[in-house]
C-alpha cells in the first residue's frame, strides 16, 4: 500500500524543485494511471462546489455524474462549468441529495454544503457505500466529528477533509523539515486570518420559489426563512454556522498542529467579540483562541474578519517557533529564520497555481485543490487513508470548537489530551453536540 509521503513524490515530482513550473489542471491528468472509472456526485454548488466540481471533472479517470443543490439556478451552471473540461458526458441534475445517496452509479459524493449538513452527509454517504471528500469543517460539533470519524471506520470508507495543505508538496517537505529539527525542538506555532467584512443584517422574508428552505435546514431544528441568510451568511448564526474560526482557521490550526505534530489540547482559551460592527452577527469577528498541549507546546490562533490588514504580509499564515529559529508559510511554500529573524532558506512551489489567495471564497489555490482531489482519488483507487483523513480533520476541528465552546461560555477549558473530550464544565459540555430536527438525528 502506498504511503503518504510516496504518493506525495508520486505526484509532484520536481514541484520541490521548481521544475513543474506553471501546471494546469488538465495536466494533473497524467500523474495518477489507475483506470478505474470513478463517478462521484457533487453536492451544494453555488460556490466553492461549482469550481470543485470542475476540477473533479478534470481528473483523469473520473467523471462527474450527478451535480446536486436545493437551489435550482444553481445547477445549470454548475453543469456547464464540468462541460468545460475533457468530460462529454452531460451529470444529471438533483436537487433532494437523498436521491443521491440511492444512485448506485456514484462511487462518491463532494460535498461543499454549509456546515451543518457535513457530518450528516458524510454519514450517509458511508452509509450508502460512498466514498466522501467533506470540505472544512468536517462537522458543526464536536460530537458530530466523533460519528463522522466512527461511519468511515464502520463502512470501511475514505473520508478526505478539504484541508487541501496537506496534500502540498512543498509544504509536505517543509513539515519534514521540522519533524527533522531544521529549527531545533518547535515549542510554538502563531496562526492567523485577516478580512475586511461587512455588516450583516438579516430580515424575516418568503421563502423564494428556487430554494427548496426545508431541505437547506435538513438536520437543523426549522426556523423562520430570513432575507440576507443564504446563501454566505449563515456562517455567522451558530445553529448553521461555526464562525469564523472554523470557515478559515480551520486550514491553518491544521497545518499548526500538523507540524507540532499534536494531537488533542490540554487547555483551551479564547477572548474576543463582534466589534466592528453592531449588526446580527453571533459569532465573533475578532477572536483570539489558545491551545496548550502535551509537552510544552502551544498553538496561537488570531482572527480579524473586519480589518484587513495584513500579518507578515500575508492577509492569512503560520509561523512555527524553536529553540533554533523558527519557520513560515501561507501555502505550497516555507521560510526558514535563524533566532535573529534572518532569513536563512527560502522554498517556493515553482507553480503559481499553488500561491494562496487568502480571502477567495471559491478557489484560494487552484493547484492545491486539484492535488488534493488526486490524492483523494488514488486513496479510493488503492484502498488507503487519504492525506487528510477523516480523523486527522477531526481533531483540528475540534482544537477549533474547543476554541469556539469556551469564548461562548467565557472561560479557559480544560481537555483530557487522549480524547479531547471536555472536563469538569456542565456548560460546556452541553455544547459538545446540538438539537437535531426529528428524524434527521446522525447515527452510525
């Protein structure tokens, strides 16, 4: 069985290198030569979903067959968008994702849905013998993580998060680089995002005759239709959304804690607060959350989702901290510093298609995405984990939720580091999972 790190020279060769300098999508084609045909489903298109479903077409050996949303003008679109690519054959259109899940043809599903269908559709989805790509977060709570982890173990399933890092090959070198003490024993990683949002007002409104609202809500308990909600701003409303900490720091903690190589906090504290604006948001905008874990390491998050200004000149990072010097980067690419801040190794991609775009809600890297996708698919192809599998995107979603539960009770937690779980804080652990609509409760 092929591991990681062979799939990741596989792929990339020469990426390290700088040889494979402007590669497209189509030409991703050729790394992968299985010839098993696999057929997936995308579901929830209007953004992000749209332009993944297009680079799911581009894959060698795989077509798009199904493309699935509640709001029907989104689905002509989408189509279109895969016609685009080498794929002739016309997906069919679905807007009930139920349907989806009984189409024996479909080998996996995509899902870019809002947060709290992830884990639901990621269990049906196992459930019905498919494999999963899940975008980030892997789930709206943390219990929803634990079912998600436990359906691809029960159903022998492969369950990628869209972490898509970790299928980057520079950056792979650079963790390695870590792991290996280019800047001695890493004791700190700082995290952050930046973004210039606006307020946001929502209004009670009707239902338009283009979205199908009771499946949108799915497993959330019904609440009115309101205008301003749907189809972004849902982020920001707990009982659908996880704010900002999990729609964007959810890719660098990953990244943090995967080079810290940590798995669960033994403390977790966040401050902060919706203060830029005094508008209908629930969940901050400025939001500073911190992990401790086992061996005397720590993991800084920093969110400023109303001011744009940028951190070492990136508007999104991470910076790992040592007794040697310490190390940066914001996508397919690494700096490493001596403890005087100078500049001692500089690594980039040689592709311009994995540079990040920190605040593009659709695409922020082109590259990374479609080696994200192919590491997705070899790992169907050759019955293994992919990069990020479902277990790995759970605990750094979870070091998140964590980050979440305890601004919203307003004190530090405290965290058994073997299981994650909360200690000792009734509060706090009423919101370790949610209410659910009848007959929509996730079971494994």
């Amino acid at each position: 069985m092929q591991n990681r790190r062979e799939f990741i020279k596989q792929t990339a060769a020469g990426v390290v290198g700088g040889a494979l300098v402007g590669f497209s999508p189509r030409s991703y084609n050729r790394i992968i030569g299985a010839n098993d045909l696999i057929r997936v489903a995308t579901i929830g298109v209007n953004s992000r979903g749209d332009g993944m479903g297009g680079t799911f077409a581009s894959q060698k050996n795989t077509e798009v067959g199904t493309v699935c949303d509640v709001d029907e003008r989104t689905i002509p679109k989408a189509i279109e968008t895969i016609l685009k690519t080498k794929q002739t054959a016309k997906p069919k259109a679905e807007k009930d994702c139920r349907r989806v899940m009984e189409d024996k043809t479909i080998d996996a599903i995509y899902t870019a849905t809002p947060d709290h269908w992830h884990t639901p559709l990621t269990i049906m989805g196992c459930q019905a013998g498919k494999h999963v790509y899940v975008e980030k977060p892997l789930s709206h709570n943390p219990r929803e993580g634990e079912l998600a982890v436990a359906a691809a173990r029960k159903y022998k399933r492969v369950v990628q998060m869209g972490a898509q890092r970790r299928s980057a090959p520079t950056l792979t070198k650079g963790i390695e680089e870590l792991h290996n003490g280019v800047i001695g024993r890493v004791y700190m990683a700082k995290t952050w995002y930046t973004n210039k949002r606006p307020a946001t007002f929502v209004k009670p409104g009707t239902v338009p005759t283009w979205l199908d609202y009771d499946l949108w809500q799915g497993p959330a308990p019904r609440q009115p239709y309101q205008d301003g909600l749907i189809h972004y701003n849902w982020h920001w409303f707990w009982h659908w959304g996880t704010g900002e900490a999990l729609n964007n720091g959810t890719h660098e903690v990953d990244v943090a804690r995967w080079g810290l190589s940590v798995d669960y906090p033994t403390r977790v504290s966040s401050v902060g607060g919706r203060y830029e604006f005094k508008d209908d948001w629930q969940t901050p905008d400025t939001q500073l959350v911190i992990m401790d874990y086992p061996g005397r390491v720590s993991l800084l998050w920093e969110c400023r989702s109303s001011n744009g200004r940028r951190i070492e000149e990136r508007d999104r990072g991470i910076i790992f901290y040592g007794e040697k010097g310490s190390l940066d980067t914001g996508g397919d690419s690494y700096r490493v510093y001596d403890l005087d801040g100078k500049l001692v190794k500089d690594i980039k991609s040689g592709s311009s298609e994995s540079d990040i775009q920190g605040r593009n809600t659709a695409s922020p890297s082109l590259g990374m995405d479609s080696l994200h996708v192919q590491d997705f698919l070899d790992a169907i192809r050759t019955n293994r984990k992919p990069n990020c599998d479902v277990e790995t995107g759970h605990k750094s979603v979870l070091a998140m939720q964590l980050g979440n539960i305890s601004w919203r009770v307003g004190r530090d937690l405290h965290v058994d580091p073997k299981t994650g779980h909360i200690q000792n804080d009734k509060d706090a652990q009423k919101l370790w999972s949610r209410d659910y609509e009848k007959g929509w409760e996730p079971k494994v």
